[in-house]
C-alpha cells in the first residue's frame, strides 16, 4: 500500500486541501534523484510527521501544473500549508532533513 498519493492537473487543487500540510513532490519517471526520492516520501507520508499529506506529480504529465509552479529541476519539493506554498527544496533530500526542514517551517 502506498501513502504517497499521485495526483494531476485536474485534481491537484482539491488534493492540496486534503490535509492542513501537503508535501508535493514534482518528479518524472526517467529522474534518477527522483526515484531515490520514492521510498524517503513513502516514509514521511507513512509516519505522517504531524498529519502531512504527500503527493507525487509528474512534471512530463503535467504540464500546466509544472508551469504554474515554475518547476526548472527535478525532483523539486514543495510544501504547501491550507492550499498556499511557504517553501520549496529542490535535490534528492533524506528524511531527516525532511522532517527538521518541515519543523524549521513551523509544522
């Protein structure tokens, strides 16, 4: 079972607002960084650190949302709060910064 929900153009709006904290990650299939990426969000989405929702977009999918976001690289994380970006990380990133950076956030 995954905890990491995939999401589009179409239903990213409504998926953002699912939890009060959503961590998005922009990825493509073919990105290396990317599928490093996988397994670390599987397990922040599945210890939830403070009721955080996880979703995947794929940027070659998606393009409006890629454009409306200004994704340059990949995989690019973006951390949205009640539907509203307050910060973003692009590069393969561990757990452990994942969870100090969403506490720095003040999640």
């Amino acid at each position: 079972m995954s905890y990491v929900t995939k999401t589009d153009d179409s239903l990213f709006d409504s998926d953002i607002h699912k939890s009060n904290v959503t961590l998005v990650d922009f990825y493509a299939d073919w990105c290396e960084p990317c599928k490093q990426m996988a397994p670390i969000l599987e397990d922040v989405a599945r210890d939830g650190f403070g009721d955080v929702g996880v979703l995947k977009v794929d940027v070659d999918d998606n393009k409006f949302l890629s454009e409306r976001y200004n994704i340059r690289s990949i995989p690019t994380m973006v951390l949205f709060v009640k539907g509203t970006e307050v910060a973003r990380r692009t590069g393969t990133q561990g757990k452990g910064f994942l969870a100090d950076w969403m506490q720095k956030e003040g999640l």
